[in-house]
C-alpha cells in the first residue's frame, strides 16, 4: 500500500499521521469521497485526520505524500485545523459506504449479478493526478447462516448501489474496525454518525463492548442508544457496565423507565446501582465505585498481585487495593487501610498485606462533597480514596477519573459543545 499502487482505504483506518520532521500528529479515521455529475467515478479528495482532543479535520490528499502499512506522511506541516464537516456531494467511506449491500454485474455475458457486501473500497491515481475509486472489495451472500463467502474485487463500473441512497447497510465491517479503536476513540467515533447508523452500529456491539464505549459517551448519546434497545438488551448492558457510570445513565432517564431496567437487571448486579441512586448528587456516595479491589489482612502480596493484574481493571482501580475484614465485598468488614500497589511491588510475595497498610489517612464519608474530596486527593497524591459508613465499614472508593467526570461541565463529552473553544489558525 504505497503511493503510486492501489490504496485500499479501510487498511489506512487508524494509522498514524506524520508530518514532513517526523512528528506525529493524529490517526486516520476515514477519506472523503466526492460524488460527480458525469459517469466518472467518484474521487478521494481527502483523509478525516483525527489531532489532539479527538478534534477530527480535513487532511487535502494533496498534502499526502505517502501511504503505506504503517502510516501517513503528509508533505506539510501546515493543516487547517477547523472541524471536518461533510459537504452534501460527499461520502465517507467507513461511514457511508462500509457494509452497503450491492449488487455486481458479471465480468462477461449476460448472467444475474451477484450480491454482496461492501468490505473495503480501493481507490487509484490517473493521469490528472486524482485519485479515484476503481476497485470494491465485496463479500458475496451465500444465502447461508453458517457459510461466510469469499471475497473477491470487482471493478468500480461493474457495482450497482454503492454511492446512491440505501437502506441496505450492515455493520459487521464497520464493527471489526472498531475493535481495534479504544472505547473512547469508538465513542468519538459514534458522535460523527447520523443518529440511525450510531444506534445500528451500537446495537451490533457485544454487550461488553458496548457498555465500554456508553461509558465514554456524551449523557445524550447514551441515553439515546440505550432507550433504541429493547428493554431486556439494555438492562444485560448495564449490568456490564461499572455501577457508578450504569447508575448516572439511570439517573438521566424518566423514574418509570429506571424501575423497568433495574427489574430486568439480575438482582446482584442491580443492587450497587441502586444503593448509588440514592445518595445525594455531587458527593463520595454518589460518585464513588463499590467494586475496588478489596482483601482481607490475611490475603498475601501474591495474591494482591494477582488480582490487580486483571485486565478488565482500570488503571485507577488497580493502582491500589483496600484492606478490610470479611466479608471483603461492600459493605465490607471494618475498614483497615490500603496498600498502594508500588508497595505490592517492593515486597516478598509471601508477605501478608495486613502488615503493610497505610491507615494514616482517614477515609471519606457518604456525604462528603465534591470539593472536599478533589482537595483531599491532591493533597495526598491519590489515585482512588476509601468511603465508609458510619461504622467504617467499606462501601467503595472514589477514583480520580470519578472526580474529574463529576467536576467538569456535563457536556465535556460532546465535541460539538466545544468547538467555539478551540483556536484553529
């Protein structure tokens, strides 16, 4: 995939853009297709670059140098930095034309076409240096549910039904795309799509998958994409999700629809998400998780490893394990202290973490505030800090990344909310 060949837009998705001294400055995340008047096919006008801030802009292919495996070197530093936005006689491609169902004229005689779906389009440069679409990659329908067809290429002129209006667009390309992009950067992308094919495209996510990237989502998008599911789909998403981010989307939602998706959720699961509704907003009991890391004094370094290895643990829950007598899940026994996991490290394996507790700083209460606890975090350097009842029993732990949702503008999610902020030049 060099300049020059044949370029095969889905495998450019992701890669690195650099400029002309080597500097990184975004990933690719789509190419623009410009639709003509004429029978001429449609040409590539520019790549969707994704910079800083998850701020998406119009990269000219003009100023693309090179494209291979590994990435994209532009021959400028200089971008315009104003938001991309699609013009009407545009398409783009992973969104637009990924997944399309058409049909493909056979290369001789007069036989039936051939359906398929559209899984990556090829694009070429003629002799007025355009690059243009001369090849679709299409994935034949086999009319069977256990039989995949192969896939074949097929010249522009041969295929029905890729740049027109369609309500035939699948989702399974567009989904292995995804699952090579961080929930956030799925997010990100979700927020770029028309509200029908991001709630197509969020409904053909696993449930897992999808409970990760709501959790990255402006409160609006997630509340739209959970309410297009059915009833019992979305309450097996929320109780994937982590309870204090499944309790703030419940709590954007109408009382009668709350009671409904807490009903169908398994009671173990429901139960921490209803317990964190009904603290007051805006402090530990409402913002804190009630699923850290929790072990008895008798648990070993080894064994604390063990569990903050895990790698469906964020960051912020594994940098440190809470320390409390049984029972050891929340509400726990009394509250002992925590042992960052620095300290996991400098210790033989053999030895027992109730010995290595850190319990001179004195854990949050249920009520305290949002302020409070962003001053107490800077001030010791924390990560996460323990919250306790009345009788310093365990609930749970509020965790930097808690602080920093609950403390920013509730929009700070939506990109759009924000650009009058951003300065481009």
């Amino acid at each position: 995939m060099t300049m020059g060949t044949r370029v095969y837009l889905a495998r450019l998705a992701g890669l690195p853009v650099f400029d002309p001294i080597g500097d990184r400055v975004g990933r690719v995340r789509d190419a623009v297709v410009r639709l003509r008047t004429t029978n001429r096919p449609p040409q590539i006008v520019g790549l969707v670059g994704e910079m800083a801030l998850r701020r998406r802009i119009f990269l000219p292919i003009g100023r693309v140098t090179s494209m291979d495996a590994e990435s994209v070197m532009l021959g400028t530093g200089s971008l315009n930095l104003r938001r991309f936005e699609k013009r009407p006689n545009e398409l783009l491609v992973l969104e637009d034309l990924l997944d399309r169902r058409v049909s493909v004229a056979p290369e001789q005689g007069d036989g039936p076409d051939h359906v398929g779906t559209v899984v990556d389009i090829g694009m070429e440069l003629n002799r007025n240096t355009e690059w243009i679409i001369t090849r679709v990659a299409v994935r034949e329908h086999t009319g069977r549910l256990a039989r995949r067809g192969h896939v074949y290429q097929a010249e522009y002129d041969r295929v029905r039904g890729l740049v027109g209006p369609t309500d035939a667009q699948g989702t399974a390309n567009m989904i292995a795309l995804l699952d090579q992009m961080r929930p956030a950067d799925v997010a990100n992308t979700l927020q770029d799509m028309p509200d029908a094919r991001r709630n197509e495209v969020a409904a053909a996510m696993d449930n897992r998958r999808l409970a990760d990237v709501l959790e990255e989502l402006p409160e609006h998008d997630q509340v739209e994409i959970l309410i297009a599911l059915e009833r019992e789909r979305a309450a097996d998403v929320l109780e994937r999700m982590d309870p204090d981010d499944a309790a703030d989307l419940l709590a954007e939602l109408p009382q009668t629809e709350q009671a409904v998706l807490l009903d169908l959720m398994e009671p173990e699961e429901a139960a921490p998400v209803r317990q964190l509704m009904s603290y007051r907003p805006g402090t530990a009991g409402s913002v804190m998780t009630s699923e850290p890391v929790i072990l008895t004094p008798d648990a070993t370094v080894a064994e604390a490893l063990a569990r903050i290895r895990n790698p469906e643990l964020s960051s912020v829950i594994a940098a440190q394990v809470f320390v409390a007598r049984a029972p050891s899940a929340t509400p726990t026994g009394r509250y002992l202290g925590m042992v960052h996991f620095q300290r996991l490290l400098r210790e033989p394996p053999a030895s027992i973490v109730g010995g290595l507790v850190d319990s001179g700083i004195d854990p949050l209460r249920t009520e305290t505030g949002l302020m409070e606890i962003t001053r107490r975090m800077a001030t010791y350097d924390l990560m996460a800090m323990p919250v306790v009842d009345s009788t310093n029993r365990l609930l749970g732990a509020v965790t930097v990344d808690d602080v920093l949702d609950h403390s920013l503008p509730r929009d700070w999610r939506d990109r759009d909310s924000h650009e009058e902020e951003q300065v481009a030049p």
